[in-house]
C-alpha cells in the first residue's frame, strides 16, 4: 500500500498518495501527458442519469425548481409541484432496464474509440458508483447497479481506456434552487422538497449568503467533494478524471491540487513510477493536465495534447433535439487532430440505456469511415500547419458549428508519411493542396508519391507554384472527406494568400 502524505489548507484533511507530485502548479509542470492519449484521438462518454427520465435535456434536476423555465412546465404538467413530487422521485425511476455495456462497448469501439468515459456524477449529486459515502448511488437506487463498475469491466473487455467525469464540484451551489419556493401561484411560499433536511444529503444544505460561483467557497463542501471523489479514484482507478470545471475550487486552491497530484501519484504506484492518468479541466494546462474545450476547438495547433468534449444531441436525453449528422462528426474529429487535439463525444443514451435508431446508424457509419480513414487519424501527430482553411475561427468553448467543404484541408503526420485531408469531396475531381507548392528553384516539398485512402487506384498528379494538384477518381470514397497520403522529402508549408 502507498504511504500517504498529508496536505492541509486550515482545517481541511487531504491526504494524497506518496509519490512524484505534490499540490502546487510548480510540482504538476513535471508531469508529461502519456502517449495513449495522444494516439487515441477519440473517446465515447456516456453521459447519462436520472436526468434522462423526463427525456426533456439537460440541467433538469435544477431547473425543475425553476418557474418559468422548460423543465418546471414539464415536471409540474408530467409529474406534479416539486414540493410534492421532487428530484429525489425521479430518480427511483431510472430502471436502465436495457442498458447493455457490453454490446455497446462493442459498438463504440468498431465506431474507432479508444477510451471511454463514464459519467461519475452530475450535478445533481447522484453517483453512479457503488459508494460506502453517499446512499444516493445507483447501486442503492434506481437501476441497483454499478453503472461505473459495469462500464470500467466492458471497456477492459474491449481493450479501451477508461475514464469517469466528476461533475460533482459545482453541485453545492447549483442545487440550491431545490431549497425554494414559487413566489406567485397556488403554491406561492410552499417550500420545495429540498428544503427538506431529511434530504440535504442529496440537495445539500442550505449555501451561505453570496456563495453562488460555480465551486463554492465553504470549506465543509470542499472536504466532502474530496473526500467522495478520492473514493472514486481510490476504488476504480480510472485512466482518466474528468472535472467540469477549472481545477476544483481554483487554480491556486488546495483541494483541487491535491486531487491532481493525488490521481498522478496513486497512477504512477500501479505503473512502475510511470504516471499513465489523465486529467482533464477546462482550464489553460500549460502541460500539467489536458485542458478540455466543452463544444469547442481550438484555432490553431496547441502545443499541449487537450480535448473537445461535445455531444451528439443535448448532454441528456431530450426528445425534441435533432442528432448531429455523422459529417459533424468526422469533421470535428479531423479538425481536432490536426491541432493537437482528441475528440470526447457524448452518445445519447434513451432512459433505459439503448440508443435511438438513428444513432446506432451514426455509429455505422462512422465505423465505415474508420475502416478506411484510420491510419490518418489514429497515431498520428500535426504537423507544421494544422491544414488550410477559408472558414473563419475563433476558437473557445461553445464553438463548435462551421460550415466546413472540400477547400477546408486538415494535415496529420506519422513518421515521414503526411495526410492530406479534405472535408468534403470536390465537386470538381480536383483537389489542391495549396501548402504543398513547388515554388520555381527551390529544393523544398520533393514529393515522390500521392495515393487516395480507400482507393487502389494510381492517381494523376502534379505540382506548380500553385499547389500539389491531384486528380480524384471517379467514384467517391467518401461523402465527407479525400484524404491523401503523401510521401517526399523536404515537406514544407508554402504560405499563401487565404484569399486565393
């Protein structure tokens, strides 16, 4: 067993395994991301619970305590006043009844994931995993049993990492809507069921005045949230936690910290001194965890390994919401990779755990996608320029929604080899890759061969000052993307004007 160092901040105890990293940002520059992640490129994350079961998206647990919002209107019209019929109601009616990790597992890797992500908790407070801290747990409640267990053991099966999201940081102050009450109606002043204290354990006690930030400044709240999530560390060993947040309870807090060097430590014990884990924030790393993007890219290459997490649909299941296309898809996932980065997407799971139609066809589909285009992305580092673009980005979070066609281009790397690949089929058969010029008299981009992904054919091709020119065959490969794979000597980018 590790020997375990304490860390103090006044009169919270977090104790962390012994190892290499200790709760400051100088000590965490010292860890290095593994290469698992950078050559997995693509993770699946279910992200699912009790705030399925209305099947009316995500935040329902708060915002049913919230008049004037979508989700009272649907609880109070569906299920009643939530002084009467509240959160806690819902939740035993989460069955999972079809959920089968196995067979989806099977699904998500033929699809091309290389890790998989099981959602932890949300914000309502409610663990997926079997804890000895907390009754409201799905192997006390609801579908009774360890949804996380059950997804670490199909994943192992499969081959794939495994990962848990923690949303449990911000839940302290953003469940307090359930401590109210309506301020007009037939129920005004009727208090809501969470101002019940028999169930602060699971709404929580009631914030002090001005605690309202997305992590909360009592310290009781922080012993707890390390406290519960060091138990899932401790019992599941995930290769990768995910925070929805910054690092819990700031940058320069402790509690956060702590749970880092804790992860990495506990990690590199189980690896021979090697620090295999992940973890995952949406903050700015510096290399000292992978920063996540939530619906978002980056605009250009980062020189640390991070990650968008996005969703086909809403983050819970909502039976108004169109899924996305499998070309926003393959276009997110392309785009990513050529900057560095991997791509984290959450398939929407129904209440009782299958998967719409038409999402089982989407995974298809990639899988079809995959089958072709794999060694283009999988394994692969960017190269100089993350590729060549007429779309104007910003990049950030919650940007996720461009109109990308055949000019768009995207570069990957693997040793000497270069790929190409275009986000769309050219109308024309022609694709340019203007990078790749052969300017008049210089020794530079001494390409020797040119060949279609999917394709067996000998390709027509040529270079200039305007580009690498190739002639594409007949028949579309794909829909969605022409990726060349390209060998020479001496590959450099030739600016050009974007306005070309």
């Amino acid at each position: 067993m590790a020997l375990i160092i304490g860390a103090r901040a006044g009169d919270l105890q977090l104790p962390i395994a012994a190892g290499p990293f200790q709760p400051t940002m100088a000590s965490l520059t010292n860890y290095s991301c593994p290469d698992w992640f950078r050559d997995a490129k693509f993770g699946i994350w279910a992200h699912w619970g009790p705030q399925a079961v209305p099947m009316d998206g995500d935040w329902y647990a708060r915002q049913m305590y919230e008049p004037g919002s979508k989700h009272y209107s649907y609880h109070t019209n569906h299920y009643g006043h939530p002084s009467e019929f509240g959160y806690k109601d819902i939740i035993p009616l989460w069955k999972a009844e079809k959920w089968d990790p196995d067979r989806l597992m099977q699904l998500y890797k033929k699809a091309g994931a290389k890790y998989f992500v099981s959602m932890g908790s949300h914000h309502d407070n409610f663990f997926l995993w079997n804890s000895k801290l907390h009754r409201w747990n799905a192997v006390n409640m609801g579908p009774h049993r360890d949804v996380v267990g059950d997804w670490q053991k199909a994943a192992r099966k499969y081959g794939l990492r495994f990962g848990v999201s923690e949303h449990l940081g911000a839940s302290f102050t953003w469940f307090q809507s359930s401590h109210r009450a309506d301020k007009d109606g037939p129920k005004a002043g009727v208090p809501y069921d969470g101002a019940n204290s028999n169930y602060w354990d699971l709404y929580h006690f009631p914030a002090e005045p001005g605690d309202k930030d997305w992590y909360s400044t009592n310290p009781k709240w922080q012993q707890q949230w390390y406290e519960e999530i060091k138990e899932l560390v401790d019992n599941y060993h995930p290769d990768l936690l995910y925070s929805d947040g910054g690092v819990a309870f700031g940058q320069s807090h402790l509690v956060g910290l702590s749970m880092i060097a804790h992860l990495y430590n506990q990690d590199a014990a189980r690896h021979g001194g090697k620090v295999e884990a992940i973890y995952n924030c949406k903050q700015k790393s510096e290399g000292r965890w992978v920063e996540d993007l939530e619906r978002g890219i980056m605009p250009n290459i980062d020189p640390y390994p991070w990650q968008t997490d996005t969703s086909i649909g809403d983050w819970f299941y909502d039976r108004n919401w169109k899924f996305r296309p499998v070309s926003w898809v393959i276009h997110m996932l392309v785009d990513n990779v050529s900057k560095n980065g991997n791509l984290l997407l959450n398939i929407v799971q129904r209440p009782d755990g299958s998967l719409d139609p038409e999402v089982e066809t989407m995974l298809s589909q990639l899988a079809d996608w995959n089958a072709i285009h794999s060694e283009a992305i999988f394994g692969t580092r960017p190269w100089l320029v993350y590729g060549e673009s007429s779309v104007k980005v910003k990049g950030g979070s919650f940007k996720e929604d461009f109109k990308y066609n055949a000019r768009e281009i995207r570069f990957t790397t693997k040793g000497a080899t270069l790929y190409a690949i275009a986000l769309g089929w050219p109308e024309d058969g022609q694709l340019t890759v203007r990078s790749l010029a052969k300017p008049a008299g210089e020794d530079v981009n001494n390409i020797s061969s040119v060949s279609l992904l999917g394709c067996d054919d000998k390709l027509e091709w040529k270079q200039s000052a305007e580009g690498l020119i190739v002639k594409l065959p007949a028949k579309r490969v794909s829909e969605f993307t022409a990726a060349l794979k390209i060998a020479g000597g001496n590959l450099k980018n030739i600016p050009f004007s974007k306005g070309d």
